[in-house]
C-alpha cells in the first residue's frame, strides 16, 4: 500500500470505531434504562429495532449521496447529525422519547456505512486487507462501547455516555469539515489498463486477482479485442448475497442487544461488559483474518466454510453458563466476524459498473435496516423465557445464510466451469 492509501485506512478506521461505539452503547446501558425506565424487555428489544431500522433505513439514500456527494460530505453529514442525536438521546424522559431519539441516532450514523466502505472498497488495491482492517476498527469500537458506557454509568449517570460521544462526534464532524484527505470514492488508484485483465481473472476463479473491480466479465468481440459487458449471471447471486445480509442482520442486533444482559445473567452481574468487551475484541482478530483470507480464496468458497462454523458456537451460546459462555460466545464472534469482509467483497464485485456506494446502501438497508427486526425478535424469546432461549432461536436464522451461503457458493462454481471453455474456444 502507499502512503495516501494507508492514511485513507487510518482515518476511515477510526470514524468506523466511534460508529460502533455510539452504535453499541445502548445495548451496553440496557439493563440500567430498564430499572430507570421500568419497561419490559420486549419494549426494549423493539426500541433497538427501531434503532436497526433507521440505522440500516439511511444506508439506501446514503449510497445515492455518496455516488452522487462523495464520501467526504456524506460522512460529514453521518457525523453532525449524531452530535444532536446523542445529546438527545442523553435526555430522553421516557422510553417513548428514547425510541425517537435512538431513531434519528440511527439515521444519522447509518449514513457512514456506504460511504466508508465504498472509500475502502475503491480506494486501495488491496481491498480484502483493507476491509479487514476497516472491520478490525468496527469491533475495536464495538469492544470498548460495554467498558466506556458502563463506566460512565457507574460514575454518574447513565446519561452521561451519550453526551461524552456528541462531544466526541462532534470533534469528528469538525475534522471532516476541514480535512484534505482524499475522500471521494477514490478508483484510479487502480489504473483502467490493470482493470481488464482483473476482471477476466476473477470471472476464471482466480483469487488474486480482480478483487478491486466490479461484477463484469471479459469476452472477446468479433474483432477480437477484450471488451467488458455486465452479465446479467450475477443478478441472481447478488440478491442472495442482499438475502444474506437480511438474515446475518438478524442474528447481529438480536445477539449484540441481549449479549451484554446474557453474560451479566449467566456469568457475573458485575463483570458482564468486561467479558462482552473479550467477546468483541475475538470479533477484531476475525475481522483481519477474514481480510487476509479473501485475499488468497475465493470469497464464494470462503463464506459457507466460515457460515457454518459460527452456527454451532451459537447454538453452544445460548446452551452453556459460566466461564465456558465466554468461550463460546467469543468464538462465535470470531467466525460471525471473520466472514464480515467476505461479504462486504461479495458486494463490491457483484456490483453493477458505477454503482458501488448504492450496492453498500442496499446491503446495509437489507443487514442493519430489514434485518434490525432480530432486536424484537430476540426480545419476545427473552420475555417468554430468558436469554438463552434468545440465543438459541437465532441459531435458526444463522442456518438459513449457511444454507444461502452454500447456494451462492455452487452458482459460483457453475459459472466458473461455463465460462472457462467459453474462454478458451474464443480464444482459438
């Protein structure tokens, strides 16, 4: 990587962070909102997919913007409306004023997600390694939300989470004013003349190459030069990859709202965030791994293998108590997130020619948006019984995007085999 690439690294790594941290505060504080406020635990599951939904609602007109703004700006904007909101938020009377504040909290940070991803995604050359470290961010954040949120709580307030991260947004938002970074969408860093030869490598299973490029083939044309054409192939993969998203999206707020009150009811009152900071940081470590695996393998190869080794460590979360849950439930973590930069990739390279941004603003409306509904989802099991039984009804989603997971996977390789002696007899 060069030097504007790895400042393009940093600096997005960092606002990935603070998302995560404004995004996982909330689920941290969940028990403390609920002795303040006196709601049931299905009521709070549904403030958080109110939550998932704006948060995933904002990412479809965020991908417009960034395609049409630029990065810069739309970040910009994910970042100053997240100041009013938090403070907001930090003075909500009663639940039904949390949920509208949580709401356009949501809306406004979920504009980072197809903005930044779209900078990594067209940015640097080596967009697997880079998605991975992006991702690393996003967990580093994520692990210190319980830490940074409940030590706020247990020193003041519960409130005073919220107002110390508009401050800290806000500091953010004055950056992306001024900055000089380069950060619109940034793809001559690979040049047009490597852009061809990517394409058709990839469309061959070639797993080295083609991995910053869009979802196009190369096919010679009757004067027998290597011309680019979008295949209509890729349409139906794609929207398994979005149904996927829809899914795995399930799975995430459920477990990432109720993980917190799982490991304070099943492990230790007082050191459940602790150990949901443990949990999350494994998520980091998968992340970069995950990144540096789509480098070498095919990411239609990848993601069932990973898919179907986070379902049994979920269905283990919601079975098993005490030290071993902290086990469990960080390798579950671990192989949720470590799949995360392959189907952020899946995305880039599916993706129709110039339409990138959108392609995230979809995929995050499907995972964060439509998917958001695992909060109530996971609520109504908890109400019912208890957490555990939560944990263990997500597992039934989870199996769903590895059987998804598996069919994108074996279109994949019919397509390799129909294209290569497509290939070679046009050749001759």
């Amino acid at each position: 990587m060069n030097a504007a690439e790895r400042r393009l690294i940093t600096y997005t790594a960092f606002a990935h962070a603070l998302i995560h941290i404004v995004e996982l505060t909330y689920p941290a504080l969940l028990t403390r909102i609920e002795e303040d406020f006196g709601v049931r635990a299905v009521i709070l599951g549904a403030i958080a997919t109110v939550f998932g939904w704006a948060f995933g609602g904002s990412a479809i007109p965020a991908g417009f913007l960034t395609d049409r703004l630029g990065s810069r700006r739309v970040l910009f904007y994910a970042f100053a409306g997240a100041t009013v909101s938090l403070v907001l938020v930090g003075l909500s009377p009663n639940e039904w004023f949390l949920a509208g504040t949580l709401a356009l909290l949501g809306f406004s940070i979920g504009l980072y997600h197809p903005a930044g991803l779209s900078l990594m995604a067209q940015g640097v050359r080596q967009r697997g390694l880079a998605l991975g470290f992006h991702g690393v961010a996003g967990n580093v954040g994520q692990a210190l939300a319980p830490a940074l949120a409940v030590g706020l709580a247990i020193a003041v307030d519960w409130r005073l989470a919220f107002f110390v991260l508009a401050g800290v947004s806000a500091v953010m938002a004055a950056l992306l004013s001024i900055t000089t970074l380069p950060l619109r969408g940034e793809a001559e860093v690979v040049s047009t003349a490597d852009e061809a030869p990517g394409k058709l490598a990839w469309a061959l299973g070639n797993p080295a190459a083609g991995r910053g490029v869009t979802a196009e083939f190369v096919t010679p044309d009757s004067a027998g030069d290597a011309q680019p054409r979008p295949s209509r192939s890729f349409l139906l993969p794609l929207l398994l990859v979005y149904a996927a998203f829809v899914l795995s999206g399930v799975v995430y707020r459920g477990a990432i709202t109720f993980l917190p009150t799982h490991l304070e009811d099943f492990v230790d009152k007082d050191l459940g965030a602790a150990f949901v900071t443990v949990a999350l940081l494994t998520g980091a470590v998968g992340q970069i791994i995950g990144g540096t695996l789509s480098q070498r393998v095919r990411l239609e190869r990848l993601a069932p293998v990973l898919a179907a080794l986070a379902v049994p460590a979920l269905v283990l979360t919601g079975a098993v108590s005490g030290a071993l849950l902290v086990v469990v439930a960080s390798v579950f973590i671990f192989f949720y997130f470590m799949n995360q930069p392959v189907f952020t990739g899946l995305i880039a390279d599916y993706a129709p020619a110039g339409a990138v941004g959108r392609s995230y603003g979809f995929s995050f409306f499907a995972g964060f948006g439509l998917g958001g509904t695992g909060g109530v989802i996971a609520g109504v099991f908890v109400d019912r019984w208890d957490t555990a039984a939560a944990f263990l009804g997500l597992s039934a989603f989870m199996g769903v995007t590895l059987l998804l997971s598996v069919a994108i996977w074996l279109m994949s390789e019919q397509r390799s085999r129909s294209i290569e002696p497509e290939m070679v007899g046009g050749g001759g």
